[in-house]
C-alpha cells in the first residue's frame, strides 16, 4: 500500500477467470467495436483523512493471446462517470508483455476522495481469447495536511488572502500564508516594496514608498 492511501483489491466485471500464474488473466471479452460498459478491470484508490492526491499517470503490463489480435484498450475513471476515455488504442503487439503508461490530465489533481480506474477490451477477434494485466502502478503523491486555517489564494501566488479561510485539512487552492494584499493578482504580494511614480515613467521616487 502507498503512503496516505489505500489500493482496493483489483477485480473483474463481466469477464471470466483464466488460469495464469501471477497474473490477472481473462476471457469473454468483447468481440466487437462498441465498448460494453459491464465487462472490465477495476480498482479504487482512496486517499486517507486529511489527505490531497495528485495523480500524474496510470501504468500497467498488459498483453492479448495470439488469438485475441490487437484488441483496443479503452481506460476510463470515476470523476466523470467513466465517460470519458483516458485511453483508447489498440495494444503495441500481441502475444508478448507490453508496458504502457497512460498521462492523466489535470482533473487528476487536488484529489480528496476516491477513485476508480477501469480498463474496457473491445475488437477481440475471439471470446476465448485471453487478456491479462500485471503490475499495475499509479504515478503520483498523496499528501496529508494538519487541520488549521487556510486561505483563498486566486491569483496562484502561494500568498493568501485573510479575509477568506476555510478550517480544513485539505486546502485544495487555499495556502496557509495570509498575507497578500491583492488576491486578484499575482505580481502584488506581501513584503515588496513600491515606490511612487508620478510621472509614469516607470522609475520610482525612493523618498516615497508603500
């Protein structure tokens, strides 16, 4: 298990076991194009309390039988009902161990709460091919904050503003510094000095300052 998080066991919906050692080996896959949304690969990672993930990319070794062809591989997730395909392409080769890594976008960051990954074959030549996966790994950090006040950063500038704060353990776009004086952008912050400049030449009277 990784730190600050939990992997559920991995499973099957739809297929059916085959026997192979150390591997997650199946048949009864689909034969054609039109992704069958009951027959996958599945597991849940669960980030602990207080805990923010960011998910940089999904790996897996995955590999069809002679029989099954160059089958398509569609990966989908949770965060939008498993509608949206990660990926969709058809395996690199058949009969022989492929690795395949898998970038996640953005939407994979600021995690709170769980998430699923399942993994669709479509284009099997035969039902009784076999496709099986192994060694699958997220690329990512799961990190745990204490309980305290945070504060909206919208400019992005890791300075916060004191007037909005949110108690929490997971400050998904707050930061624990209060000081920034204009949120809205994020060339003004705390503890710069600025000088004043009458007559907009960009040059500043150093006898004046705030």
């Amino acid at each position: 298990q990784p730190a600050n998080a939990v992997f559920s066991d991995y499973s099957r919906t739809g297929a059916t076991c085959t026997a192979a050692a150390d591997v997650f080996n199946s048949t009864g896959w689909t034969v054609g194009a039109a992704l069958d949304p009951a027959k996958y690969f599945e597991f849940t990672i669960t980030p602990n309390a207080c805990t923010v993930m960011n998910l940089d990319s999904l790996k897996f070794l995955h590999r069809v039988s002679t029989s099954g062809g160059a089958v398509t591989v569609v990966v989908r997730s949770s965060l939008d009902g498993f509608t949206a395909d990660l990926h969709n392409a058809p395996i690199a080769s058949v009969n022989t161990n492929v690795n395949l890594g898998i970038d996640l976008p953005a939407s994979f960051n600021g995690l709170t709460s769980a998430v699923t990954f399942r993994t669709y074959i479509v284009n099997i030549l035969s039902i009784s091919a076999t496709y099986r996966h192994d060694n699958v790994a997220l690329i990512g950090t799961a990190t745990t904050y204490p309980l305290a006040n945070y504060y909206q950063d919208l400019d992005g500038d890791g300075f916060g503003n004191p007037a909005v704060f949110v108690n929490t353990c997971t400050p998904v776009g707050y930061v624990a510094n209060s000081t920034d004086c204009d949120d809205n952008n994020n060339l003004v912050t705390s503890g710069i000095i600025y000088y004043q400049d009458l007559d907009g030449d960009s040059f500043g009277n150093a006898a004046i300052t705030q």
